[in-house]
C-alpha cells in the first residue's frame, strides 16, 4: 500500500535517554504553494535536535513534510510551523529547524528557526 501525506509524527523512545547526542535529518524534499501566486516552492529542509525522552520516526516525518505539498504558506510560517508542531511532538531539549528556498524570482531565502529561542 503506498504512502500517504500526515500531519502524525510519530514518536519513539529515546534509545540513550541522559546522553546528550545531536540528530540531524535532512532532505531536499519539502514542497508547498506559494499563498500569493499559487505557483510551487521547493526547499531542503534540515532538522538538528539534542533529544530528551523521545525521537521522532523517520517514515512519519517524511509524511508530516508531504503534507504540506498542496498547502499555501509563506517560507517563514512553514519553517516555524515544523518547529512548533516538532517540539510539541518531541519536547526535545534543543532543536534547529532550517529551509534553504530554491531561487524565486532570482532571490534565494533561508530560513531558521530554534528551541528555546
């Protein structure tokens, strides 16, 4: 059965809960629409977090940036949004959150965002 886009992160135990060890996920992969023109934007993401009792499964963050394929929303809000919605999830002790735009309109952005701020 084929994959389907979900807003479920999925969490797991933290395999060394008390060490403090750096997770960095990465893909050139998340897509959205741009809320003003409609027209497709394409970023590579990357994730870096010190977890505390908890990790996030990788299937289920793909899905979670899937899903926001067909939805309208600026850099910024998409970035702090991945943030908001992964330290919900996690609770993790520090967490960077960075997209890297492709050029638009001959400008590139990038965008991060950090926790605790």
């Amino acid at each position: 059965m084929p994959s389907e886009p979900s807003k479920e992160l999925v969490v797991l135990d933290n395999p060394r809960p008390g060490r403090n060890y750096e997770i960095r996920c990465e893909t050139p992969e998340l897509t959205c629409l741009c809320p003003v023109t409609g027209q497709p934007d394409f970023a590579t993401v990357v994730i870096t977090y010190v977890p505390d009792a908890q990790i996030v499964e990788l299937k289920s963050l793909k899905s979670y940036l899937w899903s926001f394929r067909n939805e309208g929303v600026h850099h910024e809000g998409i970035t702090n949004r991945i943030l908001d919605d992964l330290v919900a999830a996690l609770a993790p002790s520090l967490m960077t959150v960075t997209t890297e735009w492709l050029v638009r309109g001959g400008i590139t952005t990038t965008v991060s965002a950090s926790h605790p701020d």
